[in-house]
C-alpha cells in the first residue's frame, strides 16, 4: 500500500470521531459569541456616542500597535486562501460532503469572525487607511499561498496545530498591550478572538495525536519535515 493510501484510509478512519471534535472543540452558532457584541450597536441611537467614544480611546494606541493590529487583521481576511486550501487536503472531500470537509465548513465559519470583527473595528477606529488594507487583503488572497506542504493531511494538521497557537500568541499579546494603553474594549475583542484560536490548537493537536496513535512512524516523519 503506497503512503498516500496509507493516510487516506487513516483520514477514513478518523472521519467516524468528526462529529465528536465539532461537538468538543467548535461552539454552536447560537452560543457562540458574535462580531456585534463587542461593537457599537448600529441599531441603536446610542451608536454615534459609543463610536465617538471608541475612537477617542483608539487615540491613546501608538504606531507600531496599528502595524500588528492590521496584520493581524489582514491575515485572519486572507480566509479563503486557508478554507480553499483544507478543502484540498487528502481525505477532505467537499463534493462528496465528508466528515472532514464538515469540520472545515464549521472551522471555518467560526474563524470569520475574526477578520469580520477586526476589520469593523478599524473601519471606527479612524486611525488606519482602509483602502489600503482591504488592497493588500485583496493580493494576499489573489496570491494565494504555499506552505509546502502539499495535500498531505498528516504534514497539514501539524502545521495548523503550530498555526492556531502562533494566532493564538499573537491576538493575546495584542490584548494584552490593548489593556495596558487602556482600551478595555479593544483588548476583550483580541481575548475572545485569542480563545477561539486556543480551542482550534487544541483540536488539531488532538487530531495529530490520534494520527500519531494510528500511524506513528509516519506522523513523525512528517513532523520531522
Ligand atoms: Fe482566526
Ligand atoms: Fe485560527
């Protein structure tokens, strides 16, 4: 049996426990938190003093802190490129509607509020040039990306396992220097965002774990690179 069928009956195998991983590590649509609760409510005619307010506190934030916000904010909008790329993974199937392309369809429309939310935020904030954001988050997507990983599930979920937690560093230190400049606002929006991505660490952690339980000489071999 060659390694990619290999990885493919290991995906299949898997496949059976999807509903339990979104049971366990996603959160239900009504329960989860949406981008509107932390924003000013448009809907409201309180909304004009809640934005004047948030741009007011926006004004205390330096320099370099728009630079990693907008980072942060340009690579959460880069979504596509990452949906379109696990729809691509071996074993993930969306024409046939598989577990796996389930938990990329609900991966995914957990991690759009992220940019949603981000993006509305400074859209009010006043201080960064938008058009010039939404330029660059337009080529990020046009340019798609390439980690080098191929199609290969093993080596895939290793890197989005690392890639949960490197976001997860990132919006919780944002948070972090939000709260010290005084934006408590700002800094509960990054924390919640920061706690998705801690739950989609774990997750795909625990589907190397599983790979790693199946098929362990592979797995590390596909670490190892
Ligand atoms: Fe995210
Ligand atoms: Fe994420």
């Amino acid at each position: 049996m060659s390694i990619k069928n290999i990885r493919l009956e290991v995906m299949q195998f898997l496949e059976k426990n999807v509903d339990s991983f979104v049971d366990d590590y996603l959160i239900p649509v009504e329960k989860i938190w949406q981008p509107t609760d932390f924003l000013p409510n448009s809907e409201e005619d309180s909304f004009f003093e809640e934005v004047k307010e948030l741009r007011e506190i926006a004004k205390e934030l330096p320099y370099d802190f728009w630079i990693v916000l907008v980072g942060d904010t340009i690579t959460e909008e880069a979504l596509p490129t990452y949906e379109s790329w696990l729809m691509d993974v071996e074993g993930v199937d969306n024409v046939e509607r598989n577990g796996w392309s389930k938990w990329v369809r609900h991966w995914t429309g957990e991690e759009n509020r992220h940019g949603d939310l981000l993006n509305k935020y400074l859209y009010l904030s006043g201080r960064v040039n938008m058009r010039e954001v939404e330029m660059t988050s337009q080529h990020l997507i046009n340019d798609g990306f390439d980690i080098g990983t191929g199609r290969d599930p093993y080596k895939n979920f290793i890197y989005t396992s690392f890639q949960e937690l490197a976001t997860y560093i990132s919006h919780n230190r944002v948070s972090q220097l939000a709260k010290s400049y005084g934006d408590k606002k700002l800094s509960k929006m990054c924390k919640m965002i920061a706690g998705d991505e801690m739950r989609h660490h774990n997750a795909y952690s625990e589907f190397v774990n599983q790979i790693f339980k199946v098929d362990a000489s592979e797995m590390m071999l596909a670490f190892s690179t």
